[in-house]
C-alpha cells in the first residue's frame, strides 16, 4: 500500500487512512476479506474523496464538506438498546458497531455479519459498485459486524424486525445483508440513532435480494446527532413479481449522503418509494436514487417531501434509467419541497434515461413556502400563526408515511416527526 497521491491528502483523508493502518490487524476476516479491504482502500487512496467534479457527487462536495473525522479508537460510553419504534418488534441491536450474539427472530434466520468476514464468505460482497461508489469503498474497509438475515421462502415475519444501530461517538461501520425468499413477507425497521452529543462517523450498507413474489416493507430512519456524518446505502435486487415499499426517513445529521442503488430484474415486480427529509441549522443532507428498470413489465413511484429551515441544505438526485428491452415500463418521480427560509437551499436533480419506445415514464419537482391562503383559513378559525404553520408543514409530510399500511408504524413515524417539527419549526 505505496501508492503515491498526486493530490494533497485532506485531514479526512489522512484521518481514514491512518484509522485502517491502525486497525487493519484487527479488523474480522480471512486472507480473502482482508486482500479485498487493502484494494478498497488503495482505491480511496488513489482517488481520494469523491469533489464536485465527481457528477454524482456534484451537489455533495464529500472532500469539502467532510472536514474531520473522529478517532476509531475513541472509548463510547455503554450503550443499551433503547425501546424499539413500534411495540412488539422483534429487535436486532447493534451497539457501537458490534451485534449482539445468538439473537433469535421469528420467522427468520439471523447470523452475525462478523461470522461471515471471519469465514470469508463475504469477501465478494464487500466490493464497490462503481469507481465513484465512495461509500462502498470507505464501509467494505471498515466495517467489522452487522446482521445477516434470510428469511426462507414462504414465510411470513409476523412482527417487524427492527435493525436498531446505535452508537456514542468514534467510527462505526455495519452492513446488512438480507435475502427474502420466494413468496416470503417481511417489514423490517433500519433504524440509526445517536445515544451522545460527541460527533460520530457513520457507514451502513444494506443489501437487499428479493426472490420471486417476495412482498417486503422496508423502513430507513435516520436519527443521527448533531454533529455526526452518516453514509447510507441499500442495495436492492428484484426477482419476479416481487413488491418493495421503501420509506427513507432523514431526521439528523450534520453531512447525510443515503445512496438508494436499486436494479428491478423480474417481470412485474413493483417499487414504492417515498422519503420524509426534515433539515435545520447548518446540516448538509443528500438522497441520491439510481434505479434501474431492467425487464419488461414492472413499475415504479417515487415520491419525496422535504422541509428545509434555517441554513440547511438538501440534495435529491433521481436517476431513472430504462433498458432497451424493458418495455411496458411504468416510472413516475416527484420531489416536492417547502423551502422555509431565504438562507436554505436545497437541490433537485431528476433524471430519466429511456432506452425503451413503449413505456410511460415522468418527474417532476416544485419548490415552494406555505401557501398564504392555507394559513390565513386556520388563523381565521383562532389558530396562532406559529401553531398554523407547524400544521400545514406536518401534514405536507405525514401525507407520506400515512401511505404505510400499518398504523402502529405510521404512528411511530408521525410521533417522530412531530417532535423534530416541534424543535425546530
């Protein structure tokens, strides 16, 4: 690892590397896990963190923004699991980066992620999926546990299954792969939480195979600290007929970047996508989507809802690309944002690449503040001004998650949202 850089290494990037050099001797897995965390990590090396002259990164200036990041040796206090979003989830902790041991869920088969970097089973997983995939590169180097959970063809997880990743300070790095059998139903919580005020830095990749008919709800909420950078990813394959309603849910933060890299690859499969992102103060928050239509016959909708306060920044990028063969494509996007201030911004980029000749395809976006007459009819009734604002904004956003069709969820949801709206609006 004597790859000489053209470019003068930020203190990030010195942090990154100095953080593998010292732990590289104790970080799980065999030959073949350790061979493929040394090119990852040359990689990084070679290209350094992804600037604005990366497109995909063009609205998140990663070596730019990310300024400094924390030792990984850094002592975090003792962390216990905290009560789960929705009562009666079946909960999968990860504290400070390391799952629990022997946990049993119901209608699945759970192992530890360890377990397969020790093996080296997971050497092969670990790879990036492109020469800009900064994520995949930084979380295949560090990561040290997570879940890897199966659930069998045929099943029916009754109670969801939270993912519940929570942490002080320092570096943390999991990763989740998942596979949903044939015919299989599933909801699974993905849910990042910061127990402390000390600055965390923060990679978690999920990776998500849906077989034949698999039916799946999958729910991503972020509640980072204030001072933390979180780099999100799920991966997501679809077999025929399968289903997948995916909820993204950014709550926290200081610098976010959740990538969503989802490849359809089954006729008549659907994806429903629909993101809440709540941003305040100085945070820096970006949703990038790459989703590929690859067969015939699927469908997709993607709906996003931002609010932006303060002097925070946004970013959604949508990427629809529709292959040559995947004909009778139905893919519709829209991002849709409240902009609440004069010094906030945020971003929208959404993008269609049609291949095929017979499909219906569109996006749209709209940036926009309270609508005066909404405000007026609720201060008319003797609603105070702040109070009527809070109400409008709520409801541009619980239109969202209202769309899960399970209560107990979309309360948990609408409870979490109400609270940062009452921090902060």
């Amino acid at each position: 690892m004597n790859i000489q850089m053209t470019n003068r290494l930020t203190a990030a990037e010195t942090a990154l590397i100095e953080a593998y050099n010292e732990q590289m001797g104790s970080l799980p897995g065999n030959g073949a896990v350790a061979g493929t965390r040394d090119r990852l990590l040359d990689d990084l090396k070679t290209s350094g963190l992804p600037t604005r002259r990366v497109e995909p990164w063009h609205y998140t200036d990663l070596r730019t923004l990310l300024r400094a990041v924390p030792a990984a040796n850094v002592v975090a206090p003792t962390i216990e699991p905290v009560a789960s979003l929705i009562e009666g989830a079946q909960v999968l902790p990860v504290l400070q980066g390391a799952a629990a041991p022997s946990v049993i869920v119901e209608g699945a088969e759970v192992s530890s992620f360890a377990d397969t970097l020790v093996s080296g089973a997971a050497a092969q997983s670990l790879t990036a999926r492109d020469k800009d995939d900064a994520i995949g590169k930084i979380n295949g180097s560090f990561v040290r546990d997570g879940y890897q959970i199966n659930v069998p063809a045929g099943a029916t997880v009754e109670a969801p299954i939270e993912l519940q990743a929570l942490h002080g300070a320092g570096q943390v790095h999991t990763r989740f792969p998942v596979t949903f059998g044939a015919g299989s139903r599933a909801t699974i919580i993905e849910r990042h939480r910061s127990v402390t005020g000390d600055a965390a830095f923060v990679s978690s990749i999920s990776d998500l195979t849906l077989e034949e008919g698999a039916d799946v709800v999958w729910v991503i909420l972020q509640e980072q600290g204030a001072d933390d950078t979180h780099l999100g990813q799920i991966r997501v394959r679809f077999a025929a007929e399968a289903k997948l309603k995916l909820f993204v849910v950014n709550v926290g933060g200081k610098l976010v970047r959740q990538e969503l890299r989802i490849d359809v690859e089954g006729e008549g499969s659907e994806l429903t996508l629909r993101g809440v992102n709540l941003l305040g103060q100085e945070t820096h928050t970006d949703v990038t989507l790459v989703l590929g239509h690859n067969v015939p016959h699927t469908s997709s909708t993607e709906i996003i809802r931002n609010v932006v306060f303060d002097r925070a920044k946004g970013v959604f990028q949508g990427m629809i690309r529709v292959a040559p063969d995947a004909q009778k494509t139905e893919a519709k996007m829209a991002c849709n944002t409240l902009l609440l201030t004069d010094d906030g911004e945020f971003s929208v980029k959404p993008e269609l690449e049609i291949f095929a000749d017979d499909v219906v395809c569109g996006h749209g976006a709209t940036v926009t503040d309270i609508d005066k007459n909404q405000l007026y009819y609720l201060r008319s009734r003797g609603i105070p001004e702040n109070v009527a604002r809070a109400m409008l904004v709520n409801a541009f956003v619980a239109e969202i998650v209202e769309e899960l069709e399970d209560e107990k969820l979309v309360e948990a949801l609408e409870s979490v949202i109400s609270t940062w709206l009452e921090k902060h609006a």
